[in-house]
C-alpha cells in the first residue's frame, strides 16, 4: 500500500495549509511529517485526521494506492 505523496502535497496546498500545519493538527512535528511523506508511510488514525481536516472525497485512490 503506497501513499500518493505528489497528490497528497497538492491537495494540502491548495487547501491553504502548509505541510507544517498538517503535522500540527496530526500531532507530529514537522520533521516526522517530511520523513513519513519521503517514505509515503503514515498510521490510520494519521489518515483519519488528514481525510477529515483537509475534506478528501476520495481517500482511497490517495491513501491505499495499490502500485
């Protein structure tokens, strides 16, 4: 299961938010976010925030990408 990071990245920018920010609402640092997003690898509670803070529709073709 791979995270479309690219997509993730663009949906968070245009949502008005930084990378940063997302860390913050998650409860990581920013450093942990830029590591889990290089790694494409992020828990489901994880998940849950950032579907729900950044209002994805479809989380599965970001989330659970099967490549």
């Amino acid at each position: 299961m791979l995270i479309k990071t690219d997509e993730l990245r663009g949906i968070i920018a245009k949502n008005g938010f930084s990378q940063s920010d997302i860390a913050k609402e998650i409860g990581i640092t920013p450093k942990t976010f830029y590591e889990k997003m290089k790694n494409g690898v992020f828990g489901s509670d994880e998940i849950q925030i950032m579907i729900d803070v950044l209002k994805i529709e479809n989380p599965i073709d970001i989330f659970f990408a099967k490549e």
